[in-house]
C-alpha cells in the first residue's frame, strides 16, 4: 500500500500535472488554467521539433549501440576471467562515478577534448590533428558514455556472471568455438540482461541535457535543450510540456516494447 | 529543616550546574550578537553578478544591509520571476532597458524621484531620457550601465581590419569556428545591421524580416555551437571558437584582463547597446534603502564598482564615474577605451550613429524571432 501511495504521490501525479499543464496559456508570462490544443498544435505543425525529435532518437541510439558495443569486452572479462573478488572491486570502482556530479564530470573532457587537449597533444606527438571534437556529435556521444557506460559495463557483468557456467562448458565440450559459445549460449542467455542494460542507457541518452549542450554545443538540438529554448523564451511552460509528454510517451513505449521483448518466452515449435 | 539556599557562587559549584549555564550561554552567544546587528535583507533580481561581495559588500558593511540575489538570464526569464512571486517579493530589479516599459506596463515597479539621482552628471543626453524609462513624464527607472556588442573574435584568426564589418563572419578559414550566444535578439540584430538596416534594426517590414532571415541561414554552416554564458567563455578562451556572434566587451573583456588574444569592436555597420537599469519593486518595505542604494551606485564609487564588476565589465554613465574611473583604473578605463579622444569611446560611437539601443521586435513577436531561432539552430 505505501509503495501505491508513493507512486501516486512523486510520480502518477507529477505526470498527470504535466499532461494538464500542456492545455494550459501562458498570457503575459503567467500559466492560466486552459484546456487548450493551441501548444499541440503549434509544436507539431513546427519542423524544427520533427527534426529535433528525430535527431534526439538517432543519437541516442547511436549512443545505445556505442555503450553496448564498448561495454561488452570489459563486462565479458569481468564475468568470465576475473576472480569473484576483481569483480566485486570492479563493480565498486564503476559505481565510483556516480559518486561525484555529472556535469563536473563533463566539464572535465573540456581539458581533454579541446583542440589544445590532452587527446590533441598526444596526437600532435604523431604528427595527427588538431581534430575538432567539442561541440560535435563526437562531444555529445562521449558525454553520454561518460553517463551511460559504467552502469551498461555493471549490467552487462551481472548478467553474464549469473549464466550456469556448465551450459558454456558443455558447448565447448560439444565443440563450439569461443566466438560461436558467445553468439550461441552467451548471447541468448543474456538476453533480457541486454536488453535492461541497452533500455536504460537508450533513457538516460535520450534525456539528456548536458551532454548535448556542453560537449555538442547545441549543434542540432535534442528535445532537451529545445525544452529549455521553449521555456527561456516566453515562458512557454505548456509547450515545454508537450515536448516532456512527447518525450515519455517515446520512452513508456520503448521501455514496453523492450521489456516484452526481452521476457518472451521462445516458441516450442 | 530548611535546605539552605544556594549562594549565587555555589551555583557553578558541580559540573552539571557548570555545564547547563556555560552551554546555555555559548547558544544564546550568536542570538545575543544578531539582536544587535541582525542586517536588512534586501531582495535584488538581477544578471548574474550584482549581487556579489565585489559589488555590494561595502554597501553592505556600511549600511548594515545583506543582499539576498536572484539571478536571471534574459527579460523573458526576470518578467516570469516576478509574474510568478507575490508583490513586493523584490525590492530591487536590475532590468535590461527594453524591458522596463514592460515591467512599468505590468504594475511590477515604483515611480522614481528624478530629483533623487544624478541626471545633469549623465555622460550622454539619451541616458537622461532613456527610452522606456519615462512614461507620461514620470520616471520609473534609472540608468546604471551600458555595453557595447560587435564582432568579438580571436586576433590570432581574424584581423583588426576584417574585424571592421560583420562580414568577417562568413570568412571562410573559420568555418566552424564561429558561435553564437544562444539568444536571438543579440545575433539577429546584429545581422539586420548587417543588411542594412542600420536604425531600423528592430522595426522590420516583411520583406526586411525576409532577408534577414535568409542572411543568418546563410551563416548556419560556419557555426561551431550555441552557448550560454559560460560556454560562450570558454570556448572563446580555449580557442575553439575564433568568432563570436551575439556578444561584446562583457564577455571579452572579461577574457582579455586575462590575457587571452580576443577583443570585440563596433563594425562599420553599426553595433548595438545592452543597457541595465535599476528600478525599485512595487511595494517594497525597503524602498528607502533601496534608493540610496542606487544613489551609490550611481556615485563616482558605484560606477567604479559596476566598471569594474568581476562577472561582466561594463561602462561608466556619468562623469563623475568615468573620472573616478581613470583615477582608480585606468588599465580598465584604457581597455574599454573610456577616456576622452580615444577609437571607439563609448559615448562617440552613440554620438556618430554607429550604436543602436537594444530593443525588442516592433513589427513581429518575441515568439516568430524565437521560433526562426529554433528553426536555424536545427537548420
């Protein structure tokens, strides 16, 4: 009952809020109560939100496959080669990161991702660059791996850690080679592991802020630094509010979608 | 039998004694202190900056006064603050100049006394009857300072020379390398000057609102990023922005003290004047030491102060200011070229027609400025 509660309370009401907020009218920098479509309509006849929308969707599936991708290794070596207790330090020394802010976080790749840089300067040892990588989408994906990538590396770990280490043993004792035992037991057994890991890493990409912002330097702008272009100018709160509307309804349906994907049972046929 | 009554020296004679009236006396210590200077708080809706001990600190110990701030960026951002708090929530409002019309216009500010500030000190006639200040002959609000924006830009990518025109923008080796300040009125004004639209900046027929539309696209692919206060900062001071468009003085200035290559000027095509202004809130308690707040501001001592303020230079408005200025510091008074006879002294410029006074659109909305903005970030 008090989880009920709570829930209503922070979150179910919270939402409703939001929803009734994007009929309401904004008349001389005030929200008036309204039921309105005027901000539905005018955000969805504007290009500029199609084309931040689709934007924010590509990149931060771009960013999803990227932590993926990038996770895998180091979450396999965990789970596999490591000993029980590297691991549990590995573990501690990735959830280490959410300890400190994200945005002091971000600020530091300004040092290292500068053309005057770390990475700049040790490139120039080579005779390569200087390569432009603030405010680009190069920027704004190391942002997002900067947030995304511990928390993929510890669900990816975790998952491959609990697969019955006998099912991979009796693959190769088959013959199974290494990359088909990971294609062929590994995989399929982390499936819904997999599947968390990429939902949760496709949320926090999607709503982003600050990476965008401060790494990609608003060069198209994702639905979260247009939220903050709405409200800035005008006031525009409601309209704020259907671009906050739009943005969970992409995510309940993603998050759904995945979820029902992941725990679907395998047909028997 | 009687218990003896305890002498008052015997009252500290065990440790439990000791330490209820010694303890007691060590909390009621600060209270003790603050009945007796307890400071008045003054609430201040400014930018960035005004309320900080480099500004007001001697006003403060002076007055036994405490600034409580409330920063903004932007008019839009400081009207909802205040549309959206209870009257008299702030005593003092520092606003931009094209927004004080509205502010007068919504009942959010006091009448002023002309008589209770410095106007025959003005360095310039149009600060005496600044535009939007007065209404029906009655003041409402009072000059503080001024700032010039241009073309800012790095001197190791962009010469003096090509610096002279707003057209150093588009020049071709700094192709990505050029920002904005991520607000439209700043950058499309300067563009409409750059079409020539010269005292017409903001009164723009369709045709005129057209081509200026059509102009910035134009400067979309030479864009690098769109910043706010301290991106604009750092990526002017770490090199990757070599251009800067929306900005000026205040925010390089603040950068050159430091050292960095980069300067701002006023182009041939003309420039425009951020102008910020003090007013005193409707219905503040505090309206008395409010004024006399703004009476220092606008001393010779204030105007050093906002001169020198460690968030953003600005210029000096009256006379006594400047001189007091040149005397204090000149190193600042030379860099931001106020002193007489000096290339591109704040005042020339106004008086050759080369500076344009920051306003808002006459002939479209904030909102069609702001959706065009929205549309060319994502261009």
């Amino acid at each position: 009952m008090p989880i009920i509660v709570w829930q209503l309370a922070f979150f179910v009401g919270p939402v409703l809020f939001m929803v009734a907020m994007s009929f309401f009218l904004v008349k001389n920098y005030r929200m008036t109560e309204a039921f309105e479509f005027v901000n539905w309509a005018k955000m969805f006849s504007k290009g500029y939100f199609w084309s931040s929308y689709w934007h924010t969707v590509w990149i931060a599936t771009i960013s999803t496959l990227c932590a993926m991708c990038l996770a895998f290794p180091a979450a396999f070596a965990l789970a596999f080669k490591a000993s029980e207790n590297t691991r549990r330090w590995a573990i501690f020394f990735l959830i280490i990161p959410f300890f400190t802010s994200y945005l002091v976080r971000t600020f530091s790749w300004f040092v290292i991702l500068s053309e005057s840089g770390v990475v700049n300067a040790i490139l120039g040892t080579v005779g390569l660059g200087p390569y432009t990588m603030l405010n680009t989408h190069i920027g704004t994906l190391v942002g997002y791996m900067t947030l995304t990538l511990p928390l993929v590396v510890i669900l990816q770990t975790v998952t491959m850690a609990n697969i019955d280490r006998t099912l991979i043993e009796a693959a190769r004792n088959l013959g199974c080679k290494p990359l088909a035992v990971i294609w062929r037991v590994i995989l399929p057994l982390s499936k819904a592991g997999f599947i968390i890991a990429a939902v949760f890493c496709f949320i926090l990409s999607f709503g982003d802020f600050v990476a965008p912002f401060y790494l990609g330097g608003s060069q198209e702008p994702t639905l979260p630094i247009l939220i903050l272009d709405t409200t800035k100018s005008g006031q525009q709160w409601p309209r704020a509010a259907v671009i906050a509307v739009v943005m969970m309804a992409t995510l309940f349906t993603l998050a759904f979608t995945a979820i029902a994907i992941a725990y679907r049972k395998r047909s028997t046929s | 039998m009687t218990k003896p009554a305890k002498s008052k020296s015997s009252l500290l004679t065990n440790r439990r004694d000791f330490l209820r009236v010694g303890g007691g006396a060590i909390l009621a210590a600060p209270f003790i202190n603050k009945v007796h200077a307890a400071p008045v708080e003054i609430n201040m809706l400014a930018w960035y900056g005004h309320g900080e001990p480099d500004v007001v600190a001697e006003f403060e110990a002076a007055n036994n006064v405490k600034f409580v701030p409330k920063y903004y960026a932007g008019g839009d951002n400081m009207l909802a603050l205040i549309a959206q708090s209870p009257p008299g929530t702030y005593d003092i409002i520092l606003s931009d100049g094209e927004f004080v019309q509205q502010l007068n216009a919504a009942g959010y500010i006091e009448e002023l006394e002309p008589a209770d500030y410095p106007f025959d000190d003005m360095l310039h006639p149009d600060f005496q009857q600044f535009p939007g200040h007065w209404s029906d002959g009655k003041l409402h609000s009072v000059i503080l300072r001024g700032g010039h924006l241009g073309v800012s830009y790095n001197k190791n990518a962009i010469t003096a020379e090509e610096a002279q025109s707003y057209a150093c923008f588009w020049k071709p080796e700094i192709k990505g390398k050029v920002g904005h300040f991520d607000w439209h009125l700043p950058n499309l004004g300067m563009i409409s000057l750059f079409e020539g639209n010269a005292a017409d900046l903001w009164n723009l027929d369709d045709a005129a609102w057209g081509a200026v539309q059509d102009k910035t696209m134009s400067l979309r692919e030479q864009i690098g990023g769109f910043f706010d206060y301290g991106g604009t900062f750092n990526s002017l001071k770490n090199g990757e922005m070599q251009a800067m468009c929306g900005i000026g003085d205040w925010i390089t200035g603040t950068l050159e003290r430091d050292g960095a290559p980069v300067a701002s000027v006023i182009p041939k095509e003309g420039g425009i004047q951020f102008t910020e202004s003090y007013c005193i809130g409707k219905n503040s308690e505090k309206a008395d030491i409010v004024k006399k707040f703004m009476q220092y501001m606008l001393s010779p001592a204030g105007q050093v102060k906002s001169a020198q303020m460690a968030a953003y230079p600005g210029f000096c408005v009256t006379k006594g200011g400047r001189a007091a200025l040149i005397e204090a510091d000149p190193k600042e008074a030379m860099r931001s070229h106020q002193m007489d006879g000096m290339a591109n002294e704040p005042i020339a410029l106004i008086n050759e027609g080369r500076i344009h006074y920051r306003d808002i659109p006459t002939q479209q909305s904030l909102e069609d400025w702001n959706d065009f903005w929205s549309e060319y970030k994502n261009a």
